[in-house]
C-alpha cells in the first residue's frame, strides 16, 4: 500500500467513525422518571472509564501500525515477554474494574435494600403472555392464592373463600401508580422466567417461578411510561407489553377506587 492509500485510509477510518458518532448522538437512556439517577451515572462512569481505555488502545494500535509498518531493507525485532510492561498493565486495570465494581457493588446493596415504611405493595405477576398487576386494596393486604384455583377468569388463583381477597383489585398490563411514593413491587411469575422491565424507571427484575420478588423505587415524574418483557419467554412474548401510568396522589386514589375489585368482572 502506498504512503497516499494509506492516509486515504485512514482518513476514511475517522470520517467513518465520526459519521457513526454523530448518526448516534441522540441519548442512551430514556428519560429517567424514578430516583434512580445514581444508576445512570454508574453507567456512565463506566462509558466513559472503559471508552477512554477503547480509545487510547486503539490509538496506539492504530500509531504501531502505521510507525512499524513494513518497509524496505527492515527486518521485524523479536523479543518474548516484558514481564515488567505485563505487571503494569495487569494491575492498572485491576485496581480500575476493583474500584467500579466496588462501586456498582454499592450501589446493588442499595437497590435491593428493604423498602421505605409506607411504600406503596403491589404485585405482577407474569403470565404467558400478560402481566397480572394486583392491589391489596383498602385492607392493605393480599388474598390468598393458590396454583390450584387458576382458571381462565381467575389466573392468579384467588382464594374467594379467604376475606382479605374481596378487596383485591385486579388490573391486566396496567400498573397504576402515585408519583412521589416509595412503590414495592413483588414480582412472581405464574409459568416461565419473564423479566419485568420499566426502562424509565431503571427497573430490570426476572420473574421466575415459585420466588416471590422484592423490589422498590420511588417514581419522581408523572406520565405514562412503557412496561415490557425483557425476557424470552415463548411465542407471544412480544405482546407482553404493558403501561405505567404514574399520577399525582389524588388522581391515584380515584383510579383505585374506580377499580373494579378482582371479581367485579
Ligand atoms: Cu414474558
């Protein structure tokens, strides 16, 4: 390759990569609607720590190649090891990904750390293909299920025979929530793994059968917001989408009582 096909190269390299870097320019997380912002910047320290190590090795990669290229009359040194430049580089990067991963460490144990007193209960469970979202209702707790008592117009198998199941309101891939109040969400699944996923509040959470899942946050914003799937679960798995709808208090407290409860069908 000549001197010119290689700087013509080269230069088509960066345009490239430029071009790329511009085309994707729009933000990598949708709007944040939760208290999870501590979540975003961890990933982003993340980018940025493990981008500028992509940048500088491909750098140097790229300097290497064009100063050692081939050329007349020059033969290629060899050596075998540089235990010195191996034990740099070595420990360099694992005291970089010991102290990002003390860090996102920290920020798992905080995650996953009991909810505040008064949060707001609610179940979904995962079905093939819906989620199943239910409500204490006024008592402030949950009826009786039982695997057993599944029926079509029954999927979570409520127990009518148990008094704290009357009450219990029961919504199809609608998650109704009030903005400004820690929300836990116990998250079961009646079949397979789902995954429950609620991209704007930073929520990821599999779903598996026979466990009972905690977790919690607090939605800062309201609006109306995407609930999914996130993990393949069969053929239908695409239609497990579902709706956040997160209101002001008083809009909350009319849309629950507007519920029917479960068997109000
Ligand atoms: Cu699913």
């Amino acid at each position: 390759m000549s001197r010119i096909q290689a700087l013509l190269f080269a230069g088509f390299t960066v345009l490239l990569v430029v071009v790329a870097v511009w085309a994707f320019r729009k933000p990598w997380l949708p709007d944040l609607a939760a208290d999870r912002s501590a979540l975003d910047h961890r990933i982003y320290v993340t980018m940025i720590v493990t981008g500028i190590a992509f940048v500088l090795t491909q750098g140097l990669l790229a300097v290497f190649t064009w100063r050692f290229r081939a050329r007349e009359g020059q033969t290629a040194a060899y050596w075998h090891d540089n235990p010195r430049l191996e034990f740099i580089w070595t420990a360099v990067t694992a005291v970089v990904l010991t102290v990002l991963v003390l860090g996102a460490l920290r920020l798992w144990a905080q995650i996953y750390s009991p909810p505040p007193a008064g949060a707001l209960i609610v179940e979904v469970t995962g079905q093939q293909f819906a989620w199943n979202i239910r409500y204490p209702g006024p008592d402030g707790v949950f009826g009786r299920t039982d695997p057993r008592l599944i029926t079509v117009d029954n999927p979570l198998g409520i127990d009518d025979q148990d008094p704290r199941s009357a009450d219990d309101i029961f919504v199809v891939n609608q998650l109704y929530l009030p903005v400004g109040r820690p929300v836990q969400l116990r998250i079961r699944s009646r079949d397979v793994i789902h995954s429950l996923f609620l991209p704007n509040f930073r929520v990821k959470q599999d779903a598996v059968p026979g466990m009972t899942i905690d977790i919690w946050f607090t939605p800062t914003q309201t609006g109306t917001y995407e609930l999914a799937c996130a993990e393949h679960c069969g053929l239908g798995h695409y239609r497990m989408r579902g709706f956040v709808f997160v209101q002001t208090p008083e809009e909350f407290a009319e849309t629950l009582a507007s519920l029917p409860p479960w068997r109000g069908e």
